[in-house]
C-alpha cells in the first residue's frame, strides 16, 4: 500500500487533511517539530481519525532523518505543507522565513531525491499575485509578491519547476490557498496556532470570544471596497483539505508541474466576515480601527475553474457553516 508524508501534518491544514485522507483509507505518516502547534493535537487526531497516527519529530531541514522516514515508511509521495507563514512576521524576520521555507523545502526535495519518490503536492498561498491587476484571479496572473512570505512561496515554485525540466516522472502539484477558515465537524481539531504572532482574521477573532483580547484589530477602513475593509476569499477548511485527496488522484495520473487555485471565487470583507461569525454566534466583536499592514492587500478572490474542470473539485460549504464551524470549535475548546 502506498504511504503519504505529511510535512506539518499537525498544523491547521495538515491536521484537517489528515482526517480527509484517512476517510479516504490512505496511508499516511506525519513529520512535525511543534513549532507552531499544541502536542495535544496528536491525540486530538487520533480521536478524529478513530486510528493511531504515525508520525516523528523532526524538522524538515534535518535531511539524513527525513531519508529515514521515507524508506522505513515506504513513502511515495508527499503533502509538503511545513513553513512559517505570517505575512506580517515575514516582514519583520525575513531570513527566518528564506532559512524554514526554502532551504526546509531544499531538504525535503533533497530527500525525495534520494530516495526514488518524484510525487510531491506542495502548499503555495494566494498571496504570490500580490496586489491583483483584476479578479476574479487566475492562475495565469502575474505574480507579484508583496512580503517575504510570498516571495519563499514562488523562490519553492521556481525550484519546483526546474526540478521538472531535470528529470523526468516528476509529478507535482502546488495548489494556491486562498484564506482557509473554520474547522472539523467534531470541534476537536481547529485553527488554534501557538504563534502569537499569527495574525489571521479567525483566530484574532477567537481570542475575542476567549477573551484573550478585548477588540478585534481591524486594519484599514479606508481600501476601495464597499465597507472600506479589505476583500478576501474565505474557504472551509474541509473543502481546502478535500482539494489535496483529489491533487493527489490527479499527481498518480499526471507528470509535470500543475498550479491550481483553491478558494471559492466569491469575495468577502472583513466586516462581512465580522458580522457572519456574531450572527451564528450570538457574540458581539468589539473592533479597532487601525492603519493598514503593511504587505496587505485591498481585494484577491480566486478564479477555481481550473481545480473545478481538471480536479474535478468545488466548494461546498457557504460562509455561515465556516463560521459555524469555528464556534463549534470555540466553544467546545473554551477554558
């Protein structure tokens, strides 16, 4: 039976995929260092999965021990979703995040190499186009990052191409992320980082309802868009992880590089998000207006008709079950 490594297989979209590939009944084995993560998630998983969860402790720069894990599990093929990946952190520690997200990805690539395996899936961001030229955005659209964070993104892309070029019977896939939210239906499992630092919309607003903050910061009411706050495409974290078992069927059939962006082609402010999340959960969010971040942009939402026609993928769940989703999880977590 083939086994799938799962690079940050602990982390918000590694864990929820884990779930999705083990109803799927395929093989998987995790490597994490639990830099970003609570240890209690492996536990968590196991309940999710109703299995024992193989994984090791190991950084993905640490390449002689992924060659280990590779032949001991009889791997072949890889999710790589290991990385740092604040925006606004990679502003302010950009070698950190060249050193994690390139050379890490350098390591895993070597390893790969090494052992025979040429299927790999990688985790790539919306954030690549940058401040977008038009939108709904295609995978055609000229990159453009606009922090460090999306420039490690397309440094890995280019890495990936070439790799391509070289040898032959590579199969890779990097699927563009647009903004996953939401979590698991069992509420155990949910976007619960570790890093204060991680600044996305839905876990600021969770340390609202838990009352580690007192407002949620809102930054920038001044963009062009309706409301003033910027626009974004929101998409449940299950249909983002249900995207990675349907690029895996289509890296087991395809050799060559393929990019497809993941999201549900609608756009969606951050007061819209706002008010969703307070209507399925009776909450009311205090919010702070402040200066724009920097290396924000005001609108990206994706084209997915490419992941919908060739992956045979589509989005299921609105923005009420998202939010839904994460109040269970809030709720069913709150100490």
């Amino acid at each position: 039976m083939s086994c799938i490594l799962i690079t940050g297989g602990f982390g918000y979209i590694g864990s929820h995929t884990a779930t999705i590939l083990s109803e799927n009944n395929k093989k998987f084995v995790i490597v994490d260092n639990f830099s970003n993560c609570k240890r209690e998630i492996v536990d968590r998983l196991k309940m999710c999965t109703n299995d024992n969860v193989a994984h090791y402790e190991c950084d993905i720069r640490d390449t002689k021990s992924l060659v280990k894990i590779i032949k001991e599990n009889k791997v072949t093929s890889v999710i790589h979703f290991a990385a740092l990946k604040s925006v606004a952190d990679s502003i302010i520690n950009p070698l950190e995040y060249y050193e994690v997200n390139v050379n890490g990805t350098i390591s895993l690539l070597k390893a790969m190499k090494t052992t025979g395996v040429k299927k790999f899936l990688f985790s790539s961001t919306a954030a690549v186009y940058g401040e977008p030229d038009f939108c709904p955005i295609d995978e055609n659209h000229k990159l453009k990052p606009l922090n460090p964070y999306a420039q490690t993104k397309i440094i890995i892309e280019n890495i990936l191409k070439d790799i391509v070029k070289s040898e032959i019977n590579w199969s890779i896939v990097c699927l563009r992320y647009f903004n996953p939210i939401g979590s698991h239906k069992s509420g155990l499992i949910g976007d619960d980082p570790l890093m204060a630092k991680n600044s996305n919309l839905m876990p600021e607003i969770i340390k609202v309802v838990r009352g580690y903050k007192n407002h949620l910061d809102v930054f920038g009411d001044d963009y062009g868009t309706p409301d003033g706050t910027g626009i974004r495409d929101y998409i449940h974290i299950m249909d983002l992880s249900e995207a990675h078992v349907k690029a895996l069927d289509f890296i087991d059939k395809n050799n060559g590089i393929n990019f497809f962006n993941i999201g549900t082609g609608k756009g969606v402010s951050v007061l819209q998000l706002k008010t969703a999340f307070e209507k399925v959960s009776g909450f009311n969010l205090p919010i702070k207006i402040s200066k724009r971040r920097e290396g924000d942009c005001a609108i990206c939402y994706a084209n997915p008709k490419k992941a919908n026609e060739i992956l045979k993928w589509n989005s299921k769940y609105d923005l009420s079950q998202m939010c839904q989703s994460a109040w269970i999880f809030v709720e069913k977590n709150s100490k």
